[in-house]
C-alpha cells in the first residue's frame, strides 16, 4: 500500500503527469524536457528527482548528460501506463507538449544526421571492402538461435543498426556505446523505425551495466578489431548472457590491410576462428557455429566477415573481467 500511495504522491501533480507522458514517448534530458515544459532546470529536475525516487522513472547519465525515461519495470513502470493510458492524448496542454517533442525529436535527428553525413564517406569505404551488410545481417539473424528473445544486449551499438535489425524479434533491447555522438545517431534512428521496446545507454564494454545473466542475446558488430583486449570484452559479454542465451559476434577475418590502422583506428586485423573459439571457451561458452562470408568474387585486397555463435551452458565463470582486462585469467 505504501508503494502505491508513494507512486500517486509523485505523480499527482500536473508537470509530473505531463513528465510521466513526454517520457512514455521518448528519452530526453532535461534541456530537452525545459524546452518542452517552458519551464526553469530546477523546477524540472525537481520534479524528475520525485518521479525517480518513487521508481516511475529511470535515469541513465551519459557524460555531462542525463537521460530520462519511463521506468522499464517494476511498479512504477505498470503504474505509469495505467496514467498514460487514462489521461489519453486529447487534453490541449498535453497536445502542445507533444508538438514541443515532435520539435525536439527532428532537431535531434538532424543533428545526428548531420555527424552521419560528415562520416559517411569513411563508413562507406570499408563497407565496400567486403560483402553487402545486408548479408551479414541476414546471416546473423539466421545465427540468433531462436525465433524471439526477451532481451537483447547490443555492444559498441554504433548507429544503432543491429537494433534495428533484431528489434522484430526481441522484447527488449539495448544498446551500448561510449560515443555520444554515436548514441545520438542511434537514439534517431531508433526513432525512425518506431523502435520504442529498444534504448541506448553510454557504458563501458568491459564493465557492462546489467546483472549476470540478465540477457538472451549480446551481439558485438564490428567491435573487437577496435579493442586492446577482446577477450575480456567477450568475457564480459558471456557474464550477462542467461544460461542458454546466445553471443554472436561479427568481425574481420585475417587480413593485411595495414592501412586501417592508421585511417580508421583499428586496432587488430582480423581474427581467426581458432582465437575466437579459445576467447569463448575461457568466457565458459561453447561455440554452436563459425560462419565465414568471402567478399563477393573472392576479390583480392577485401575482406572476409567471420560470425560466431557461442551458447552459454551454465553459470560457470560468472566473476567479473574487470576494466581494460583486469583480473582477467588467461
């Protein structure tokens, strides 16, 4: 009962009602939330202070930033849908909050479209180097393992594609990245295709923000030939999958383009299956299948994608990896 009546408290007052329906609808930060509401920082962050300490909402900080949502479970989650749901979209101060956000979404996706553009060029290229992503991500959809999964962890999200891709087929999923421009260019194109069961988070790949064993799915795209340590990303990421759940990964094999150090800061080049195959086992997975996709024509200079699947048996190994690969055993 005291849970109940906390949550009314909280959300009893008119700009926490119409707080509870912005962020029903998008994550915002409270800039965001000051341009909308027409009303002070303090006064804003007051009332978000309330609205989380009666767990309707979560906060997520993201460098300088904080990022406001619904809360994603729990109470509070169940009781904020009930609210939305009863005061509808038909009351007129409502109405024009929900204009402000359609405002505040465009100049938010413009922006990210504008840092997408100034990077395209060099995207593109080493697109070019090997086969259609379309058919990487039609192998990985293929890899999942399942037909859906309840949660879905994309590591080093980026533009947010993977999400995209997966999100028919996922309850929930999230992605994570340290770049805020990256979040940004993710977070619009979540938008665009009306993703609102997906979110990104900044964090840490060798410091995951969930609980062991907290998720079905952890993808790493295009991630490891950046790392010093790709072992201890992919320990970290079989800490957070389930029993059962799935790892996939999809990176370069081998290759002698040295190049991509210098020009796109890659740290490794390529892997081979024998090295992914010993990350996974030391992570205690059991890899289910390695899939090699030549560049079309076998083209001399390009590149070949490797894709992992490697399953999480039991719940062995479930210590920590520590930052950067400490504490990590060889």
């Amino acid at each position: 009962m005291e849970q109940v009546l906390a949550g009314l408290r909280a959300a009893g007052e008119p700009t926490r009602l119409r707080l509870i329906a912005l962020l029903a609808r998008s994550e915002l930060t409270v800039t965001e939330l000051t341009q909308i509401l027409r009303q002070s920082q303090p006064r804003v962050s007051r009332h978000l202070k309330l609205l989380c300490s009666a767990g309707l909402l979560d906060r997520f900080p993201e460098g300088s930033w904080v990022f406001y949502r619904l809360a994603g479970d729990g109470f509070g989650a169940d009781l904020s849908r009930f609210l939305i749901k009863a005061v509808g979209v038909s009351d007129s101060v409502l109405a024009r909050d929900l204009e402000r956000l359609d405002a505040v979404r465009r100049a938010r996706a413009e922006k990210a479209a504008a840092f997408f553009r100034a990077n395209a060029k060099e995207w593109d290229r080493i697109r070019a180097l090997h086969v259609p992503e379309a058919i990487v991500e039609e192998a990985m959809l293929g890899l999942m393992g399942r037909a859906r999964a309840a949660s879905l962890l994309d590591v080093g999200t980026g533009t947010g594609r993977m999400l995209e891709v997966f999100g028919p087929r996922i309850e929930k999923g999230v992605g994570l990245d340290l770049s805020p421009e990256m979040l940004a260019l993710a977070r619009a194109t979540l938008e665009r295709a009306g993703l609102d069961h997906c979110q990104v988070r900044q964090g840490d790949l060798y410091d995951l923000p969930v609980q062991d064993g907290e998720v079905d799915v952890v993808s790493l795209h295009q991630v490891l030939h950046y790392l010093d340590d790709p072992g201890a990303a992919i320990k970290e990421a079989a800490r957070a999958l389930a029993p059962g759940g799935r790892l996939l990964v999809a990176d370069f094999a081998p290759h002698q383009l040295d190049y991509l150090r210098e020009e796109q800061a890659h740290r490794r080049l390529g892997f081979d299956e024998k090295e992914i195959a010993d990350w996974c086992a030391r992570a205690g997975l059991e890899v289910a299948e390695m899939r090699r996709l030549p560049p079309e024509g076998e083209q001399e200079g390009h590149l070949t994608v490797l894709i992992c699947a490697a399953d999480r048996k039991t719940l062995d190994c479930r210590q920590p990896s520590g930052r950067h690969g400490e504490g990590v055993e060889a």
